[in-house]
C-alpha cells in the first residue's frame, strides 16, 4: 500500500442549533477565552443569524467584537483589515462564521494577528511559521468544506488568486450547525452543494495524494450530497436534509484538504476572477466539460463514484462513467441554476484569456488525473459555452 499522510481539525461537532451555544463551546474547550472575534461578511449579519450566538458568549463572561467587512473572493486589504480588527480588540480567539470566504480569513487573521509574518511571506506551501491563534469554524453554507481545511484564498490582482496552505490553518474546532442555513435561496443552495460534490470527485481522482482515507470520505460525502441536494433546493425549511448537506460538505472539504482538487478548480477560477461568477456556479459550468476531458484517464474511478451518484446506472466502466457526466448535468439544469458560460456573459471572445489564466493554476492542474494543455483548456470552455 502506497504510503500518506492525513491531516485534519482537532474537533467537530455536528447538531442543528450547537451555534446558540457558542459561548458554552468555548468556555468548555478553550477556558479562559475572554474576547472573540467572529469574523463574517455583513450579508450574513443582517439576517440575525448570528444574534443567539453572540449572547451566548455575553452569557459565558466573554466580551466579543465582530468582524463584518469580508467580501466574495477577499483582497489582500480586506484580510489586513481583519487581521487589524483583532489587534485593536486584543483578540484571544478567532471565529470564522460564514462561507467560505469568511471562513478563509478567520484561517489568516489567526495565523497573522499575533505573529511577526506579513500576509505575502506566507502565501504558498508550508510558509507559516508558529503558532496561531485558537480557531474556531461555523460555516453557514453547505459547499466550500473550509471548515476542516487547511488552505486559504486571497484575491492578489484585479482576476489572480493565491492560495496559503498549512497545517497552521486546520481549526481547532468545526461547529456544524444546519439551522444557520435554512434560509439559502434554491440557486445558493444548488451552487454551493455541486461545489461541494466536485470537492468530492477530484479528491477521488487527485493524482498525488488520493488515499485510502480521502477515498472513503469522498464517497460517503457523494453520497449525502447527491441523495440531498434537490430536497434540500426543492424544502430549504428541512433541517434533516440541511444537516445532511452540511455534513457531506465537511467530508468532501477533509477529502480534497488531503486529496487535492485539479482541473475543475483550475478552469473555474478564471471564470468567477474575471467574469464575478460565484465560486461554487464557475466550478458547476465547467464540471461536465472536464469530466469527459479526463475519461480516458479516469473511466473506472468515475464509475465506482457513478455506483453511488446514480446507482441505477449499469454496464461497463465507461457507460457508467458516463452517467456520472450526464447527471451532473442533469442536477444543474434539475436546480435552475446557469448552465452555460453564456448565460452568465462569456463569449467566444473571451476564452483565449480564460485559457491563458487557467494555464496560470499550476498547483491544481498538477493534481488533474489527464494531462491539461492551454488548447485543452481552450477547447474545454468552448464546449461550456
């Protein structure tokens, strides 16, 4: 057997309505915790979601400040300002509590807020030094699986991501709280829940680091996801089926943390860099269109994640295969959400700069179980188009 490693948070803790018990959660795991920051975008405070949890921590004798100016896909500047924001409350915990782009920055506010290092000297593999701040992580969407990784993305130019990845980013703590995302538009939810079930497929696939234990949770993950998904579009009220996506969200984010993700990634970030399409709906558009690209390479391991994607399916390795494809795609269209770069403003004219910014994810494309090209990439969006 091939050797690995595997890593992950310390803790989680999965029950609808754990968030209203903040406070006590702290108290009890990390005593002598005083002054918390949270740290979330103001879309999310304005629904009153987070009300219960911050009297919770009034409750337990803790005296917390909020962090709420974090946007989709974060600049530099606005991780600097929440890394300020925790020096001027000499915060002693960070919480991130949102998506995944707040969740993302709790990750590099912990790490930055109390250590000497700049944001730019940790960007990259293995750059953080010391220890961080405790972390604790409330996702409040049932995609990104931020809550249990260990990689963070900053938006580093006008399209350009960067990613930091260390074992310093692994929270202490995951919180897994359904409730928080009863009022998810269909559209959210279905973006966000494909985004969770590519997490799972390019970990099954993942070139370097596929491994027994990331296989295992990818496949549990695909199969909450893909037996959730539609319910959970169709009665966004049904707490079951929420917690259902929240958790197999988590397990795919553990899969890829390990396994990395490739292609689909790689070809998605372009898209919402330059053309501010929503992370989990870049990687959707693209997610059929890579698939068939990698079938030669990757036939019999899309047709043992078909076998639980769309267990009616039979035949051999590639009929199968294929009927994962085309029930992506059917899920897409089945949600209502974009299918086709056009309808999201892509031209013709634009995929030579989408296939040149693609090329640019050397650390994803890496990982791809098919060998990708700039003309693969090219051909790829134009049959997304």
């Amino acid at each position: 057997m091939t050797a690995f490693a595997f890593g992950t948070v310390a803790s989680i803790l999965s029950e609808p309505g754990a968030s209203a018990n903040l406070g006590h959660l702290l108290a009890e795991r990390f005593p002598g915790t005083k002054r918390p920051l949270l740290v979330t975008d103001a879309g999310f405070l304005r629904t009153g979601l987070m009300q219960a949890a911050l009297m919770d921590l009034v409750r337990h004798g803790m005296q917390s400040a909020v962090f709420s100016d974090v946007v989709a896909d974060p600049p530099e500047d606005v991780v600097l300002a929440a890394v300020a924001a925790a020096r001027r409350h000499d915060a002693d915990l960070i919480i991130g509590f949102g998506g995944g782009s707040s969740m993302d920055v709790a990750k590099l506010v912990a790490v930055l807020a109390q250590g000497s290092q700049a944001l730019p000297e940790i960007y990259g593999i293995g750059k953080v030094a010391g220890k961080r701040l405790p972390l604790v992580q409330v996702p409040t969407t049932a995609g990104t699986g931020s809550e249990v990784t260990n990689i963070a993305i900053v938006t580093t130019g006008a399209t350009t991501k960067t990613g930091v990845v260390a074992p310093q980013l692994y929270a202490d703590l995951a919180v897994l709280d359904a409730s928080l995302t009863l009022g998810l538009p269909p559209k959210v939810t279905a973006a966000t829940g494909i985004d969770a079930m590519v997490h799972g497929i390019e970990a099954y696939t993942s070139r370097h680091k596929k491994n027994p234990l990331s296989d295992a949770l990818a496949r549990e993950a695909l199969g909450l996801l893909s037996r959730n998904l539609l319910p959970a579009c169709e009665r966004g009220q049904d707490l079951q089926v929420r917690q259902a996506m929240l958790l197999g969200a988590c397990l795919a984010g553990q899969a890829f943390s390990n396994a990395p993700v490739a292609a689909v990634h790689a070809l998605a970030y372009p898209i919402g860099g330059i053309f501010h399409v929503p992370h989990g709906l870049s990687n959707s558009l693209v997610l059929p269109h890579v698939l068939e690209f990698n079938l030669p390479d990757a036939e019999r391991h899309y047709a043992e994640l078909a076998d639980i994607v769309v267990p009616q399916a039979s035949g051999s390795d590639e009929a199968r295969a294929r009927a994962l494809i085309a029930a992506t795609q059917q899920t897409a269209r089945m949600t209502g959400i974009e299918t086709s770069l056009r309808q999201v403003g892509i031209t013709e004219s634009d995929l030579d700069r989408l296939a040149d910014d693609a090329m640019l994810q050397t650390r994803l494309l890496g990982n791809n179980p098919r060998e990708l090209s700039r003309e693969h990439a090219r051909a790829i969006y134009a049959a997304a188009l």
